[in-house]
C-alpha cells in the first residue's frame, strides 16, 4: 500500500471516532528458540493505520487535529547491524506520519498530552485464546492507565471500518486468492505423486514464494483421520491412495490473506464421495443465503439448517434437535472474517454489508470413519449479493 491509503485510513478511523487522543502498539519481536526471533507479522490494526511491518513500533494520534507521531522502538548497534534499521526518511515516506520520536522520549511525550487529554484510547484486546497473546498491547496500557485519568478502547470502531474493504484492498485479496487458486490446481494435477503431507505443502509454499508471498498462516495437509483434528499442522504423515487429503492453506500478497480449503481423494469409496457431495451441496446453500442486509442471525440459523440437512444425507443425525451429535460433526463456525488477519474481525455487525469479506467453510468430519471434509472458499458481499471470489478453483472431489 502507498502512504495515501494509510493516511486516509487515519482519517477515516479520526471522523468515525468521538475525536480525542489515540494510541496503539505494534506487536514486538518475539522468541521462537535460543537467539532466534520467531516470523513476524505486524498487528492488524497498527499496519492498517501506519503501514510499519517492523516490531516494536508505537504511534500516537491527536484525531482532532489529524497529527500522527511514531515512536522509534530502541535498538542497541549489534540489533542494528544483525537486523538493520528504517530511516526516518523511509519511516515517513510509508506512514505518512508528521513526527518520529524515540522510545526513550514516549513517556514524556505521553505526559505533555495529558495536559489536554484526561482520556486516552488504545487497542487492549483480552486473550480468548489457549496461547500467549504478544504482550506488547498490554504494556502500552499498563503505562497509559499510569498517565491518564481514563483508558478507553477504540477497537470496536476500528474493526467496523476495517470491515469494509476498499478498492484496493480487495483488489489485493484478489491477488492472493489467485495466488492461492493456482498453487491448489498444480498439486491437484498431480496428487498421485504425492508420497507424504509434507511434501503438498513444499509445493505450496515454492509457489507462493516464487510470486513473492508467503503463507497467511501455518498450512493445513490432513490426510484420513488427521482432518479430524481441525488444526492439525504436522503436515508429517504417509499419503495413502485410500484417504481423503484436507488441504486449507492461503497465501499473504501485499499484506492481504486467502483463506481456502479443498478435500481431495485418489480413488474416493461410495462412502467419502457420499460425504464429500453433501459438504457440497451444503456449501452451494450456504454462499447464495450471503447478501447486503441479511442479520447475521438470520444467516446463523439457516446455516444450522442446511448443516443439519447434510447430516442427515449421510445418516449422521436423526434428531434435528441433538445438539450434541450436530456439533460433533460440524464443530466449528461457518464463517468467518478475512483481509489483513485470517481471521478478520467483521466489527460483530448486526448485518452484512457491501464490502465485507468472509469465508464459507461447511464440514462433515466423522473421526470413527476417518473421513474428514471442508469446502472452504472467500465470498465479497456486493450491493446485490456476494462474489466467490475463489470461484475458480473447483470443488470437485
């Protein structure tokens, strides 16, 4: 993205707030083993509105008056020489930014506004999550809560309008869902080759680097019992002409995510092909129910409907009412947001609106039959309906 677009994003987030003083951190740099730093990637919202992909960033925002500092995280000269540093000159040229200041002076900087500002607003998110979350949000507002009389969140405001794509953010997802199309029809020419999980991903990730992008995150390669553990990523097991392979993998292009899945066979049983159709024929209902002003809720229910039909196709449910047995094969939700995360927040909307991105992933997964299925694929809700945007890539067993 250009500077424009994250300066305009800035504006944006400034017209849509109730004004005041904003400020944010940008993830930091985190251990993967030893002296090793883990693969980075920024925090959604500080990249939205900054455009910084470097670690340990901070940016203040006075919305009232459209000003943007950047805080320069510190680094020591072996930091500098082993990863390199961003000048201001290139700091400014991609943020747009009106001042950069260092770490050492945030804090002061901090207290100098507070003389006009009693309330500050940032992006403190709780971990809902069975990981450690980057402690970098919970830094910042552990100092703001020191400084100011009173810390706000503003995330609400910014994930409404992220929810939204721009033209140039879809024209990016665009390329990323291509991206991820193509590398899905070269490896679905030529699954017999196959002799182990692994090697579908190095074939997906030689694509993808090939163009210059990188996985959006970790890739899914489940063959036969595996596709029943919904994120499993060993990606280690022997490929079996007899088992049906799950592959959910999605490109990162220009900062923007795909979010795909396909379930293939070699030489599929009257039993895999009967499971593999009902998914089908569930997912076709599902993505003609997404339109402008369809309540979520609405959309919920009629999804557990269709669900609950495909279960039935297979015999897996008798009871329409047995919540239990409908979530044990269909355990997880149908949709979701996507854009700069895979998961993309979608501002919890009441309905859908034109721009929005989500994906459509219906699944049937029987961990006694070893067959696990999901038919995943990214919808654009347009002003008269949705777009598939991964419509090129075909369903077929």
């Amino acid at each position: 993205m250009n500077q424009a677009f994250h300066v305009a994003n800035r504006k944006r987030f400034a017209e849509a707030s109730s004004g005041g003083l904003v400020v944010l951190a940008g993830y930091q740099a985190m251990q993967e083993s030893g002296d090793m730093a883990a693969p980075f990637v920024q925090e959604a919202n500080f990249w939205w509105l900054t455009g910084i992909e470097q670690p340990g960033w901070h940016v203040i925002i006075d919305t009232a008056r459209h000003h943007t500092t950047l805080v320069r995280p510190a680094m020591t000269t072996v930091q500098i020489t082993f990863e390199g540093q961003m000048s201001d000159e290139d700091v400014t040229a991609i943020s747009g930014c009106d001042n950069i200041i260092a770490s050492k002076d945030f804090e002061a900087e901090l207290r100098q506004l507070r003389r006009k500002h009693s309330v500050v607003h940032t992006v403190y998110e709780k971990n809902h999550y069975d990981f450690v979350a980057n402690p970098a949000a919970h830094e910042l507002h552990a100092t703001l809560s020191r400084i100011f009389s009173s810390v706000l969140q503003c995330d609400k405001q910014l994930h409404a309008l992220r929810a939204i794509k721009q033209p140039e953010e879809i024209a990016r997802m665009r390329k990323a869902i291509a991206l991820t199309c193509d590398a899905f029809k070269a490896v679905r020419g030529q699954l017999q080759e196959y002799k182990h999980e692994y090697e579908i991903e190095a074939d997906f990730t030689r694509t993808f680097r090939r163009k210059n992008a990188r996985h959006a995150y970790t890739p899914i390669v489940a063959q036969g019992d595996n596709a029943c553990t919904l994120h499993y990523v060993d990606n280690s097991d022997k490929v079996t002409q007899r088992k049906m392979i799950l592959i959910d993998i999605g490109a990162r292009v220009d900062g923007y995510c795909a979010d795909i899945t396909r379930t293939y066979a070699i030489n599929p049983t009257k039993r895999q092909i009967a499971v593999h159709a009902a998914v089908e024929r569930a997912q076709r209902r599902v993505i003609a129910l997404l339109k402008p002003g369809l309540l979520v809720t609405d959309y919920i229910h009629e999804v557990d409907e269709i669900m609950k039909d495909a279960l039935q196709e297979v015999d897996l449910l008798k009871d329409r009412n047995d919540t239990d047995t409908y979530r044990k094969y269909f355990p997880h939700s149908i949709s979701h947001g996507l854009g700069i995360d895979p998961h993309d927040s979608l501002g919890s909307p009441r309905y859908f609106e034109p721009g929005m991105v989500l994906t459509s992933e219906p699944g049937i997964y029987i961990p006694e039959e070893g067959i696990g299925v999901r038919i995943e694929d990214d919808i654009l809700i347009t002003t008269s309906g949705s777009e598939n945007l991964s419509r090129s890539l075909p369903t077929a067993l």
